[in-house]
C-alpha cells in the first residue's frame, strides 16, 4: 500500500493538462477530457484501476481499455508520466502529470509513502546536467527508495 501526497502541478489555467492536450494537437476526445480530469484532481499518484474507478464516477460506461489506451496516448504525447515508485506497491505502473518543475519521488521501502520534494536543488540539478553536459533536459523522472525520516526513527530507537 502506497501513502502518498502530491504537490500541485499547475498554478495557472494554461498549466491545465486539458490545455495542454489542445497545445499538442491531439483531438480532445470524452475519455481524455475524462482522464485529465482525474489525473489533474488526484492528490497521489494513481494505478490505473484507480484511474478507472475515478473516471466511472464521472462516465460509469468507461472500460479499463479505453483508460490505458488513454494514458498511453498521454503518455506517448509527454503529458504524462509513468512510474513505478519501486515497485513498493506490487508490481503495478502509476500514472501523473508531467510536472512542469522537476520534482523527485522518495520511496519508503518499509512503510511506503511517498515524498515528493521540489525546488531548487531539483531545478539546479537540470543545470548543472546542461552546464556540464550541454544536453538540455526537459524532464526529469526520478525516485529514490530508502527509509523515511519516521521509519528511520523507529529503527534507531529500537
Ligand atoms: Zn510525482
Ligand atoms: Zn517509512
């Protein structure tokens, strides 16, 4: 079981991944407008049967199908991004928007939750791979599995 909370990943309209499928070209179909939806309301990084079960309280017609050929398309168009944040919930993907400022996702191995810190160090990070590199990063997808700072806690006081 994965305990987790996002950070928002828009603050302004043209952030909102339904513009952002417009900007793209690609056709704003129901499902997609469906599926933005809720990638964009989900406060936690979603697996697709819970992509599905959010999605059948706005169109209880949708099938799982019609949801992963949706994050696939999303996906593929580099709106969304897939994770698997160590596999600490089983073996399955999870799905969120590609955030516009790089971000990290830290993974307790022991009580599963997930971290996502931001800022500067992530942003410099993209930098100083550019200053160094000349490669010009545009995402950045990263996570870490370790032992969060309670989890470590416990262990030193036992
Ligand atoms: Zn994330
Ligand atoms: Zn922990």
């Amino acid at each position: 079981m994965i305990r987790d909370k996002r950070v928002p990943t828009h603050n302004t309209d043209a952030d909102r991944l339904e513009s952002r499928i417009r900007d793209t070209g690609m056709r704003m179909t129901a499902a997609r407008r469906i599926v933005a939806d809720v990638l964009e309301r989900a406060e936690d990084h979603l697996h697709v049967e819970e992509v599905l079960r959010r999605a059948r309280k706005i169109d209880p017609k949708i099938h799982l199908a019609t949801v992963y050929r949706t994050l696939n398309a999303l996906k593929e168009a580099g709106l969304v991004d897939e994770l698997d944040l160590m596999h600490v919930g089983g073996g399955g993907h999870y799905y969120e928007i590609r955030p516009s400022k790089f971000h990290i996702h830290l993974v307790c191995l022991t009580c599963g939750t997930v971290e996502e810190p931001e800022g500067e160090f992530w942003e410099q990070l993209g930098q100083r791979v550019e200053k160094e590199t000349g490669f010009k990063p545009e995402a950045l997808r990263m996570e870490m599995g370790g032992t969060c700072r309670a989890c470590f806690g416990k262990r030193k006081n036992r």
